[in-house]
C-alpha cells in the first residue's frame, strides 16, 4: 500500500513538473516576447544613391535605454563592431531599384548594378530622448517620443 501511494506521489509530481517547463520554457530559436514599451526604427544610408561611401559609425541614447541595434542589408564586408557600432560601405551591387529609376536589363548587355542603400534597425526601451548617430559622413540625431 505505501508503494502504491508513493508511485502516485512521484507520479504526480512528475506529470506537474513536466506541465510547468511546458508552459514556462520556449523552444529552441523561439522569438522572444517584444520589449515593453520599446520602439524600434531603420536608418538607411545611401538612399540617394549617388556615388559610393563609407557611413561607419555609432548610436548613443540619451534619456531612454539601447536594446539592440540589428544590420539591415548588410553584406560583403559590412559587419556590425560592436553593439551600437558597424562598418557599412554603400557600394554597387545588381540590384533592382523600382520604382523610381528603373535600369533595362534586356538587351544581352551585363546586369545593371546599383547603389544599394543599407542601414540599421534601431530598438530603444524609455521615454523621451534622441538617439545621437555619429557616422564617417557627418552626425545628426532622431528624437525619441515614447
């Protein structure tokens, strides 16, 4: 009879124990849940796609928290340095650019290449402040109204 109950005890607690990390534990490459109250934006550089340039450079947040800062269209050597920090050269690439100048690729001549704008995705946590870009081809901030 104490067997019994003691395979019913372990039981039981095994069968709770198994029903809490199911619903307290998420699987492997799950999305976490979104930041409370944060606020996320792209910089992109390059969009007027003139010529070529370096845009390294850094964010700093004043009056609100840096959650992170994600590459956008990074590629080749373009590479985030640290947590708010990133090599970006804007460069030429085949690349379609509809709609606003849209390159023939008919015609048996080489793909078109074009400037490709790239950025960064910025995710800030507080209440009001601006972040401060500093960047190789000049500073400038975004006021931030949470």
């Amino acid at each position: 009879m104490r067997f019994r109950t003691a395979l019913i005890i372990a039981a039981t607690l095994l069968l709770a124990g198994a029903g809490y990390l199911a619903q307290n534990s998420r699987p492997a490459g799950a999305v976490p849940p979104p930041l409370a109250q944060a606020i996320s934006f792209r910089v992109v550089f390059g969009y007027q796609r003139a010529t070529p340039k370096v845009y390294d450079g850094e964010v700093k947040i004043s009056g609100g928290k840096l959650e992170k800062v994600e590459p956008w269209r990074f590629f080749q050597k373009d590479v985030m340095t640290g947590d708010a920090s990133w090599k970006l050269d804007i460069k030429r690439a085949v690349f379609e650019n509809q709609p606003d100048k849209p390159n023939p690729v008919a015609g048996g001549s080489a793909p078109a290449t074009n400037l490709v704008p790239a950025g960064v995705v910025v995710t800030v946590s507080g209440s009001r402040g601006s972040a401060d870009f500093e960047t190789r081809q000049g500073n400038f901030s975004v006021p931030i109204l949470g």
